[in-house]
C-alpha cells in the first residue's frame, strides 16, 4: 500500500474471486456480497456469458481507435436507444467521465442550438462524480473541499421542491440534472409526482433535463432505466457502473436532435467504447433483455424489503426502509460508520452511506435463501449494536 495514493478507507479484506453473489477473500472466507462493487456487478461476479464475451474478443482485438468504425458500439448504441428513447450514444469509461460529457453536450447545445444559457442546476445531497466539473455539480459540500477554484455554471438547488427549483431557474440556466434517485445520497426516493413536475419545468423553459443512471440504470431499480418507472423522459442520460457488469464502461445517451450539437472533434475518449467494454456491455444487455432481469429484479425486491420491514419491527433502531427495485436503504438513528467492517466477520459484504444508511445494492440475480441469509445477518449485526 505504500505507493498506493491514500485516498480510500479500505477494509482489511482482499477479495480474489467472485461468482454469482459470493465472493472469496485470500484465506478462503466466502462472504454474501449486498455491494456487487457498489451496484456494478448486477448479473453476479464471473457471469459465464460476460466472461465468455470478454474472452472471445480478446483473441481477437482488445483494443482499436475511435480513428476507425467499431461495428459493437454501433450495436450496443442500437441496443440501448431501442430499449430507452430515440438517441445517439457516445460511449466513454466511467460514470463521472459519462457526466462530464453530458455537461459538455449540455453547452454546446446551449450555445449553438437552444440560446439558452449554459448554467446547469443540481440538486442538494446529489452524487455526480470526482472530476472538478462533476464534483462542482454534486450536491454535497464534502466532496468539494479544499478544491477551489471550482468551474462556473452550476446552480444547486433544494432537493425535492419543485418551487425552490422553478425559482432557480433564469436566462443563464440550459438544463437541470438529477439521479431519479439519489445513490450516495442515501437512497432518496423523489417526492411523488415530483420528477413530473421537473419534466414540465424543463419543458416550460426550454430546458435539457439530464438524468444520472450511473446507480440507478441497468435494471437495478426493476426497470432497465430508472426513468422507465413514472414515463418521463430525459433528453440526455448518463450509464456506467453496472453496463459492462464490472468492466470499465459509460455512455451518454442523448435525444437525437440534442447529440447532433456534438461533431467531429467535439469529444473523444481514447478508451471509450474499445472492443472489449463493447464485448462485455453487449454480453451484459443481452443477458439482462433475454432473460427478464429487470422483472426478476422487481419481484426479488419486493420481497427483500418485505423481509426488511419484517426486520424494522424488531429493531426500533431502524426509522425506515426505502427501496425501490434492488435499490435499498435502510436508514437507522444510529452511527453505523463501524458496521461495514463488523459484517465482515458475519461473512458478509455491506455498504453504509451517509453515516447511518445501510445501502444494499446486490447482484439482482440474488435469490430468496440468499435474500433470507442478508436479513438474518444484518439482523445480528444490528441486535450486537444495540440497534
Ligand atoms: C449517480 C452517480 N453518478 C456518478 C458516479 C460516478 O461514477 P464513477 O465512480 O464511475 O466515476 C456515481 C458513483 O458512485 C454515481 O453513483
């Protein structure tokens, strides 16, 4: 760890396999994985169709430049616009990559199409990543810190109040950006109706309306994007995380009108979108299309959270369960910033956000006996804490 920059607070385990929704540390434990890699791994670990996809393509080309046509992006971008919205996609490598290009696509737009002004409102307790665009757009003072000076043109404002946002909103302002729920955030769920009302906001001003599916997207939330739940449709989306099942990949997906604002030499990656993320994002959707994932991750989620509310009433610790799909936040009164690492020694990897959320975020293809072990743990967990 030494020349490892510092910049994690890492748990004294080292993972070296993963298959399905277990995983192995170097002496041989086998752990119940509730963080797939933080909502990444959502087909399981070593998916045999992922892994299949990856090797065959690896013998053939790892890696060829945006100089020249690479035919699976040209299918992956066919994939995702037929099962979201008429679109064109620019694929990149992660999910702050995938915002920063959202923001640009945001100003060129602004400039050259809408006349609107480039400014882009956020909203507070929102999580858009660590470059110095997005962690400007992000909604959470700690992320910030000691960054200064920070990039012009982000306005945030009060999560969840369609009339604070209305009243931010003037000539400078060309977009609004939001997760349709916010991840490390803790697991907020929108006030009902409220996504709406942002959708006709936007509408009404001739604003872009971006949505983060960083977290949200890939059927995590029970539907393959999360916007899919209550019919309003972005202009432009983000995806990363979980599109390549673990291996690195993001992309901005944007209305067709609104991607004709980028052109040749607007934006490039030279990572982005290479054979082999196209072999295992291809492989990924696929899997996830044919086999109802989405679904299944809908019904395995409504019986998890049943079970964890089952859990809440013999915790008076536990204030509420928020989920939606296999999205789950149990919000506690207590500190929890030690649990992650007392779960380790019930054989089980868990995720606290925000100080006192136990964020559960596992491979959707987890089963009931699976779901049963989690609330049997974290139910000892929590009694041990007092809880
Ligand atoms: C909603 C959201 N946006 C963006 C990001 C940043 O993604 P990455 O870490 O791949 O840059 C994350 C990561 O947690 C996220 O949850």
């Amino acid at each position: 760890m030494e020349h490892v920059m510092e910049t994690y607070s890492r748990l004294p385990i080292t993972l070296v396999k993963g298959r399905g929704c277990r995983v192995q540390d170097e002496q041989g434990n086998d752990y119940l994985d509730m963080v797939a890699g933080i909502a990444v791994c959502n087909l399981g670990h070593a998916h045999p169709q992922v892994v299949e996809a990856l090797k065959k393509q690896a013998e053939e080309l790892f890696h060829c430049s945006n100089l020249y046509r690479i035919p699976q992006q040209e299918a992956l971008a066919r994939i995702i616009s037929k099962n979201s919205f008429d679109s064109r996609v620019f694929f990149c490598n992660s999910g702050a990559e995938a915002n920063e290009g959202a923001i640009k696509l945001v100003r060129r737009y602004c400039h050259d199409c809408s006349g609107r002004g480039p400014g882009i409102i956020t909203l507070a307790g929102s999580f858009h990543g660590r470059t110095l665009a997005t962690l400007t757009a992000t909604g959470q003072d700690k992320v910030k810190k000691g960054f200064d000076p920070l990039p012009g043109g982000f306005v945030i404002a009060p999560y969840g109040d369609i009339d604070a946002l209305s009243e931010a909103v003037d000539d400078s302002i060309g977009a609004v950006m939001l997760e349709p729920i916010q991840g490390e955030g803790g697991v907020r769920i929108p006030p009902e109706g409220y996504l709406t009302q942002v959708r006709e906001l936007c509408d009404r001003h001739g604003l872009l309306l971006v949505y983060d599916e960083v977290q949200t997207g890939m059927a995590r939330t029970g539907e393959l994007f999360c916007y899919q739940h209550d019919g309003v449709v972005p202009d432009i989306m983000t995806l990363a995380k979980a599109l390549g099942n673990g291996f690195p990949v993001g992309a901005v997906v944007a209305r067709r009108d609104v991607a004709e604002a980028f052109d040749p030499g607007s934006h490039a990656s030279t990572f982005g979108g290479n054979p082999l993320a196209m072999a295992a994002s291809l492989a990924t959707l696929t899997v996830m299309l044919e086999q109802g994932i989405a679904r299944r991750c809908r019904e395995t989620g409504a019986y998890l959270t049943e079970r964890l509310g089952e859990l809440a009433r013999l915790h008076p610790g536990i204030r509420e369960i928020r989920s939606r799909g296999l999205m789950i936040g149990i919000q506690c009164d207590a500190d929890l910033s030690s649990l992650a690492k007392d779960a380790l020694k019930e054989r089980i990897l868990l995720n606290v956000i925000q100080g006192s959320v136990i964020r559960l975020v596992p491979p959707l293809i987890i089963s009931r006996e699976e779901c049963n072990e989690a609330v049997e743990k974290i139910h000892k967990i929590l009694k041990e804490k007092g809880v």
